[in-house]
C-alpha cells in the first residue's frame, strides 16, 4: 500500500482539520488590531498587554491555577490508591459496587454532581471558595485518574511484585520500587488528565465556586455573555500554549524515563 | 553429594532440608494439596511432575511464601515456615514469566536482592558479577531485559534467584519459554550450575523429560498428592501405579486377570490367546484384575515365531518414523493395539517390515511389570 495515496493524505488532513482549524483561527484573531473580533485588521499584540493588566482575569487564572494543581495532585493518589486495591486486592466483597462506584461519575452529568455538592456544602456549613471548588474537582477527576492506572495495573504481570516480595521487599518496598516505576507513565497522564479537567470545567466549578474565588472558565463565561472581546481570545492562547506545553513535557519526561539506565535508588 | 554410598532420602538418620508435614491446602471448596507428606534433603534437584491442576505449583507456592498451609506444616531446616512472610526466606524463586524488572538493567535487577539486604558495596559487585560470570552474561550487564533473547532472560532469572545464596531454590517451569534445542542446553547448564553452588534445587515442570533428564528425585502428583517418589530410573522401569506408568514415556497397558503361579503371575488378557506370564513378587489374590506395563523398547519385533513365552501375533498398522527409532503399531486379533520400538541401525532402505506384515511381538518374563492400581 501506498504511504501517501490521496486517501490517506485527505483523511488525514480533513480529520486535523476538523480538530484544530477553530483553535487556529482563535489563535490567528488573538493577534488581530480590530476591536471586532471577527474583522483583520493587521498584527497587534495589544489584547496581551491589555489582558496582562487586567485585575479580574489575572485572580481567575492564579485560582484556577491553584485549584487545578491541588486537585490534580490529590485526585491521583487516591485514584492510584482505588485502583491498585480494585485490582490487586482479588475478589472480595461489594468488589463489583466498588468499583461500579468508582466509574459511575465518568457518565454522570455533571450538573447532577455540582448540584449535590452544592447541597452538601450548605448542608454542613462550608463557605464556597476555593476549598469547596478544589474538593469538587478532586471527586470528578479521581474516577479518571482511576480509570487510566487501573488499565496499566491490569497489564502489569503481578509476579514481578512476588519476585520484589521474593528477594526481600516489604509490601511497600514492592510497591515503591517496583510497582511504581512501572505505572508512572499512567500516574503522570492520570494526573495531566485530572489537570486538564480541572482547568476547563465550568458547571461543576460554578456550583461550588464562591463571590471569593473565581476560576478562568467561569470569567471568561461570564465576560462573553457581554460580548467577546480580543482579550478572551488572547487568554484562550495563553491557555491552549500552557496545556500544549504540558502535553511536550509530559511525553518527553516518559520518553526520558524509558530510555535512561539510571535507575538505581 | 554425601560421601557414602545411601542416598539421604534412604538413610532414616538424615535430617531433611525441607518437610512437608501432613499439608492441606484448599481453595474455598477445591482442594488442591490432600495431606500431604514429602522430604526433601539438602543439595537435592527435585522435580514435581505433574499435569496441570495438580497442585505443583501451590506446594511451590507455599515454599515461597505466597500461599500458607490450610492445616499441616511445613519445615525448613527444623524451622516451621508459616509465620515467616515470603521476604525473611531464604527461600528464592525463579518466576515462570521470569518476571525480571523492566526498568532495571540486568545488572540492576541481579543487584536488587542483594541491595534489599543492604550488602556492602564491595561485597555486592563481586557477588553480582560472579553471578554474571556464571551465567555467561557478563557482556549485557548493562542491557535492560527487553534487549535480550528469552535464553538470556531465562539466564537473568536464574543469576537474580541465586544472588543471595538461598538454602532453597525453587524453579516454576523455568524452561517452558525455551525451543526445544535450548530447553536441552540449558538443562544441563541448570544441573551444572547447581552442583557449582550446591544450593537444593525444587523444579516444577509438567515435561517428564525435563524433569527426568535433570533431577536427582522426582514426585509425580496428581490431584494434590504424591503418588511417586523416586529416582527417575525407578520411576520408569518400576512405577508403582497406570498413572505413573502412563505419564512418564510411553507405554503398552494390557489389562487382565491375574492368576498366581510359583515366580509371579500369568495374566489371562483375551479369550482364545496364550496366557502372558511375568516374573513379580507383587502379592496378587487369584482373580484380581490388574495391569501389565511394558515398554515399546523392551518388546521385540520379528517375522519368525519367537522361543519365548511371551509372544503375540499380530499385522502392522502404522510406523512412526522419528529417525534414530521407529515405533511400529501392531494391532492383535482380539483388537488391542501394542507398540513396539526399534532402533534404526540399518538404513530405512532396508527395512524389514511395512504397512500390513505379520509379525510376532515378544518380550521376557521380566520386561514387564505388574500394577494392580
């Protein structure tokens, strides 16, 4: 078969097409002279400056920063923690509504999950902010931390850790030594998963947010309800850089991983 | 090897290295050990043979550590194994997957037990590089496990398990992976390398040439008990039971009843057929139905009629052809089908027999052997 028959070129180009022509012609407007976001009007770098000194954009993305890296972090160890004990533990008993449990948020709307966390945290007394929003991104994102190393866990041959056990490891040392190493790669894009969640969620974050602690997504929503402005379309170029930059750092950590022979402890 | 001439499993004075004493093991309603009883001394290489099921590997398993006895108890050097966990052994296994560490290089995951035990630096690079020396891996020492062949793997496994100088070794199919060229080779690099160290030896394996080509004992199990434990010639030229005597080589099982005569039995197996004598002192009550096992190899092929006792008549019905021998498949007038094997000494060419000759099969009163179980 041919490489580059003009199926394959077609396909290929109307599929990155379709993904990535909006996001372009955001990033191309970010950098328009107009005020109307949808008429050229030469080359400007003015909305950054603007943007950079805009007070309200600038406590969003500091929060959403925040939320994102606590809720990331937190999400991942007790979704490693679900799925190594969903997996390892063999079978025992409610292990199916365990981890039914566990999974049923990924299909949940999430409107369904920001109300009944805004009920509980009137129901015992927590004032909304950033705790409140940190805490509802961890219980959304764990499931997919879950998801991710459960499925890295489940092809990872358990005689490895009885040949840690075997040679002298403790249950822990097993884990820390070998077990780990092994799934890092999926802890690392569990957490990148969390991370990204976390940044772009709007419902649940408007549920639990309060007058003190705004993240980006709910800024942006509500600036656009009074028109866009090229300041909106700066930022969102901010954001795509930031998670592209993510994204590089997190695959070449991996590929750096698997390629170095360093790995005594 | 202990310098006089009795074996340790046959001298009642000697202390065993490893004793089962009556083990249970069930999982939930299966029980896969039935009370088990075994002895395994110091520098032996012990096979548990067995088909799958058999419950090898969970007696295995509980050396280990990775399983605990249901009731009974087990032994290591006098010392009840049950409250120490799997990594205050010293007890080392070789993994059936090998199950060497991905991330680590050879050299690494060679180092690894020996680390946990917090060796002196120097100690530890002369230990492990005498393992690499021994294994012949010197030269990937700093290779990771997938950038070398399954022989090197099967290698690494072994130089890891060995690293800490363990009392026991134990082996789970360690050469199930291998072709049958290297499985071969590395036999004998396994029986080299243990008498080199002198460490006991426990193998499990469901090949019965493997586990008769390098083991000093082999146990054949069966639905989680021993039913034979002896030398390997033992176990082929005087099993105790069909079973053995089925799983390990081929085999020709004639049943009949036995009738008992001054040196040992005459099986009357057919009607309207000369009776089958053979030399036992097996005591078998007049009547009983029993088994008579011979060997393809003992019996003898020819178109003359034989001087011996033991003689059947009967017409080719297939040749198996493997090159040194032949195995010929002669079907008898009452329907049963023996196997007998020649070696090829002459050139196929000159072949005696074929496809649908008459010949007469014998054997000697004492090729045979009785099983009344």
């Amino acid at each position: 078969m041919k490489r580059y028959s003009w199926f394959n070129v077609t396909s290929l180009a109307a599929g990155f097409a379709f993904l990535y022509l909006p996001i372009l012609i955001l990033i191309i407007y970010s950098f328009n002279e107009n005020r109307l976001v949808t008429i050229w009007a030469g080359f400007s770098t003015k909305w950054y400056v603007e943007l950079f000194q805009n007070e309200l954009f600038l406590d969003a993305a500091w929060v959403t920063l925040q939320v994102a890296v606590i809720s990331s972090t937190v999400a991942t160890v007790l979704g490693v923690m679900a799925a190594y004990v969903l997996i390892r533990a063999g079978r025992f008993w409610g292990q199916t509504l365990f981890s039914g449990l566990i999974y049923a948020p990924l299909v949940m709307p999430e409107i369904i999950t920001g109300l009944s966390l805004l009920l509980l945290f009137i129901g015992i007394g927590l004032d909304r902010g950033i705790t409140t929003i940190v805490l509802a991104h961890t219980t959304f994102s764990m499931c997919f931390v879950s998801v991710v190393v459960s499925s890295r866990l489940v092809l990872f041959d358990r005689s490895l850790e009885e040949a840690a056990l075997d040679l002298g490891c403790t249950h822990w040392q097993a884990f820390q030594l070998v077990t780990l190493p092994n799934i890092l790669p999926a802890i690392i894009s569990g957490w990148l998963l969390a991370f990204t969640l976390s940044l772009d969620d709007l419902v649940i974050a408007s549920f639990s947010a309060g007058p003190g602690a705004t993240t980006l997504p709910i800024r942006i929503w509500s600036s656009v309800r009074l028109g866009v402005s090229p300041e909106i379309n700066a930022l969102s170029t901010i954001l795509i850089g930031f998670v592209t930059f993510g994204i590089i750092l997190a695959s070449l950590i991996s590929k750096w991983k698997s390629l170095s022979n360093s790995t005594d402890l | 090897m202990p310098a006089d001439d009795i074996d340790p499993w046959d001298d009642p004075t000697a202390k065993p290295l490893i004793r089962f004493d009556r083990v249970t093991k069930r999982f939930g309603e299966f029980t896969a050990i039935n009370n088990l009883s075994l002895n395994i001394f110091e520098t032996e290489f012990f096979a548990l043979l067995g088909p799958s099921g058999c419950g090898k590997t969970t007696l295995m398993r509980m050396l280990a550590g990775f399983e605990s006895p249901t009731e009974g108890h087990i032994f290591l050097s006098g010392q009840d194994l049950a409250p120490i966990p799997p990594n205050k052994r010293m007890v080392n296994m070789m993994f059936q997957s090998y199950a060497l560490f991905p991330h680590l290089t050879i050299y690494d995951n060679i180092a690894f037990g020996l680390r946990r035990q917090k060796t002196p630096k120097a100690e530890l690079a002369e230990r492990v590089d005498e393992m690499l020396n021994l294994t012949r891996l010197e030269k990937f020492a700093h290779r990771k496990p997938d950038q070398i062949s399954g022989g090197q793997r099967q290698r690494v496994a072994l130089a890891r398990s060995l690293a800490k100088k363990p009392k026991l070794l134990l082996l789970d199919e360690p050469l199930g992976a291998l072709d049958k060229k290297l499985r071969q080779e590395t036999q004998f690099e396994l029986m080299d390398i243990q008498e080199k160290t002198g460490t006991t030896f426990v193998i499990v394996t469901h090949d019965q040439e493997e586990a008769m080509t390098v083991a000093s004992r082999v146990a054949v199990m069966d639905e989680g008990q021993l039913v034979q434990v002896s030398t390997p010639d033992v176990i082929y030229e005087m099993p105790n039971s069909v079973y053995v005597a089925d799983f390990i080589g081929d085999v020709n099982l004639i049943e009949g009843k036995a009738k008992k005569v001054e040196d040992g039995i005459d099986l009357n197996w057919a009607e309207n057929q000369p009776t089958l004598h053979c030399k036992t002192n097996k005591s078998v009550s007049n009547g009983q139905i029993c088994h008579l096992a011979i060997r393809p190899e003992k019996i003898t092929i020819q178109s003359d009629t034989p001087e011996t006792k033991n003689k059947v008549q009967g017409t080719i019905l297939d040749i198996a052809y493997l090159g040194n021998i032949s195995t010929y498949h002669v079907q008898l007038s009452s329907g049963h089908v023996i196997k007998a094997q020649t070696s090829n000494t002459r050139r196929i060419a000159r072949r005696s027999f074929t496809w649908e000759d008459t010949v007469w099969l014998s054997w000697t009163e004492t090729a045979g052997i009785v099983l009344d179980k």
